[in-house]
C-alpha cells in the first residue's frame, strides 16, 4: 500500500489495525470515521 498511496495524487493513507480485507465489516466504526472525514474534506 504504501508504494500505491505514494503513486496517486491526494491521498490520503488510514490503517485500522483491527481491521483486514473487510475493513466496513471488521472495523465498522473506524471505518465509518475515515470515510466521513474524507467525504468532509
């Protein structure tokens, strides 16, 4: 991942420890707060 976020133009990179391949079902709520901070940008 960090060769692609450096690849693309604003980005930006969140990690959810928690959470895996299925970062909606298995960090719901971190997930959530990182897909409205972005849409809020």
């Amino acid at each position: 991942m960090d060769s692609l976020a450096e690849a693309l133009p604003d980005v930006a990179r969140v990690v959810l420890p928690s959470a895996g391949h299925v970062p909606w079902v298995e960090s719901p709520g971190s997930f959530g707060w990182a897909v409205l901070a972005h849409l809020a940008r």
